[in-house]
C-alpha cells in the first residue's frame, strides 16, 4: 500500500508549500545567473572563479543546491507514489518503489555534498 | 454513419473489443450521442449503458465520446463525430461492469469521504437556518454538481490514486460544503483533507474544467480549499 511516511514533511500542505517556496528561489536564482552570463559574452575562467568567491554567491548557490534537493524529493516523491504502485505495477510496487525512493535520497545527498564541496573549493 | 463502440462482457468474453455498426440516422436534425444509442439498441439489444432523464440532469449516462468525456443525452452527434465516425467507450480508468456501464464504487467512496451533508450541531432554530444573498452566492458554481463522474475518470491523478485522492468531483463537493456559512464543521473538514493525496495530489492539468458537462470549476475550488489549508495552517 502507498502510505505517506515516505513523504517529504508528512503533510500534503508542507511538501506543496515546500515546492513552490523552492521553485521561486531556483527561478531567481537561474534568471540570475542567465542574466550575468548575457552580460559577459566573452566570460573568462577568471571572471567566473571571482563570482564564485563572493559569499553572497556561494550562499544564493547553495541555498539553490538546497531548494533543487527539496523541490526534487518531493517530485520523485510524488511521481514514483503515481507509477509505481500495486495498482499499476503489481505486487512488486512497493519494493521498487521504495528503492527508487532511497536511490533518488542518495543521489541528492552525492549531489548535494559534491555541490558544496566544488561550492568552496575545498 | 459509422458508430464504433466498447463491447466487453466479463461473464463471456476474455477480453474487450471495438464493435462497428453502420446505421442511418433521420435527416434534418442533429440528433444527441444518447439518441443513436437507442437506435442502435433496436438493430443490437445485447449493447449494454446507462440513462435516465435524457437532459443532462441526472448524470447517469457520462462515457468517453469520440475520446472526450461527456453526457451522451446532451451531446450532439455533430459535434462528437471525427472523420464521420463516433466512437464510444465506457468512463476511462473505472472497472468496466457490461460494455458502457462501468463500476462506479470507488467514485462513490471518495464522494462519502468528504461527509457531502451540512454538519452543524448547534440547536436548530423554529422554522430554517438562514443566509444571506451574499452568503448564499458562494455556493454557486459548487451545489450544481450532477456526480457523472466525467470530470474524475477524466483526471489522471484520480486513475493512479483512486483510493486516495479525492478527485475533482468529490473536491467541488468538499468545498462546497467549507463554503456553507451554515456548516460548523470546517476544522473537522479541513483536518481530513491535509495529507498528500486527498487534495494535494491535484497537479492543475484542469482536465475536469474541460470535459464538465455542466460548465462547473473543481480546479478553482481545489485552489479555495489549498488556500483555506494554507491560511488554517499559518
């Protein structure tokens, strides 16, 4: 059976409000970015390093590494409880859909860390 | 013309098919889907659907016209017919019971969910309660409802979630009643429909705004309610 344990906050309202919240910072922040990027044609590695030191960038960066994280769980979320359900699949629903549950957690946690990580150079 | 319609009778065959019946139909005047069902029910009497009052008012016969959802007594053959074929199929995504019919339970359950009756358990005064004008204008739009159930069987999120998303019809009605100044019961209403699929699975495709054959809005009685839960909840 599909239950909602496996949700991002529990609460229909919480993971609704959760991905509009983040899908206006990814859309700042990506406008952002294409904005910048339409100002420098002839963007040099030098110039792009010098933007990814400021910290007001490193924080908008990560706060957007943060939002795509949230906003995609609760997409995969909501996309593996539509497919992949005894309903549809068969008996073996729940278990694929808990591994693609946990594959997609993972993922986002590599990308995530790895973000940060090439975020501060470390 | 050509009708094509879904045969499948559990008890006999294995598995559907698409029957083709040639038939005349009188000149001179359009007539409705529900029309050429009857006559064909004279060449054919084994063609199983449902009906009742014949003008879109009692919501039995919804089925998949020509690959949209709609009353087959208010729709005219005119305007269902693609390259001079009409094709007929029973409600998609719903347990077919005899060729059109379809099994209409879980819609039914859905419905009874949102508790479709004004709760109000404070003393009943002498003779009714009352409302005013303005207050009884906000239930326009939501008290017309019919149940055909076109609008459900026509959203995806109710085919992959029947049994736990409302759906747009049991929705329109749930608002309905958040909506009645004379129902007490608002937290109570509110509380039951948090959770991610009761409401929240309504991705605004408004496929139930397209196909309602009587004009109504569940996708913008979705978003009342959203905004009901939003403002309850900060």
């Amino acid at each position: 059976m599909v239950t909602n344990v496996t949700s991002f906050g529990r609460s229909g309202l919480y993971d609704w409000l959760v991905q509009r919240v983040t899908a206006i910072i990814l859309a700042v922040y990506f406008v952002g970015m294409l904005g910048y990027l339409i100002q420098h044609p002839d963007l040099s590695y030098q110039q792009w390093h010098a933007l990814f030191s400021t910290t007001w960038v490193r924080i908008a960066s990560l706060l957007a590494l943060i939002s795509l994280c949230a906003h995609a769980w609760v997409g995969l979320w909501t996309i593996s409880t539509d497919y992949l359900t005894p309903y549809l699949i068969g008996p073996k629903a729940t278990v694929l859909r808990l591994l693609f549950q946990a594959g997609s957690v993972a993922l986002m946690f590599i990308y995530l860390v790895w973000g940060i990580q090439i975020l501060w150079g470390m | 013309m050509l009708v094509s319609i879904y045969r499948y009778n559990p008890e006999v065959d294995d598995k559907p098919r698409m029957q083709d019946y040639e038939i005349e139909l009188p000149g001179g005047k359009d007539l409705m889907v529900l029309d050429v069902l009857e006559l064909l029910k004279r060449q054919d009497p084994s063609i199983a659907y449902r009906r009742s009052c014949r003008e879109g008012v009692c919501g039995s016969d919804g089925m998949n016209i020509s690959g949209t959802n709609g009353l087959a007594c208010i729709t005219p053959v005119s305007a269902a017919t693609r390259n001079g074929k009409l094709v007929l199929r029973p409600l998609p995504g719903m347990p077919v019971v005899r060729d059109l019919v379809v099994d209409m339970s879980v819609f039914y359950k859905q419905f009874e969910k949102i508790q479709p009756y004004l709760i109000n358990n404070s003393p009943a005064p002498a003779i009714e309660r009352l409302q005013t004008p303005a207050e009884r204008e906000k239930l326009d739009g939501l008290y017309e409802c019919i149940l055909c159930a076109c609008c459900s069987t026509n959203c995806p999120s109710f085919w992959w979630n029947p049994d736990k998303f409302i759906g747009p019809a049991g929705l329109l009605q749930a608002y309905r009643f958040l909506a009645d100044s004379r129902d007490t019961a608002t937290e109570e209403r509110l509380s039951n429909l948090e959770d991610p699929f009761s409401v929240f699975r309504c991705r605004g495709i408004m496929n139930c705004v397209a196909v309602c054959p009587k004009g109504l809005n569940p996708t913008r009685a979705i978003g009342h309610i959203r905004s009901m839960l939003l403002q309850r909840a900060s």
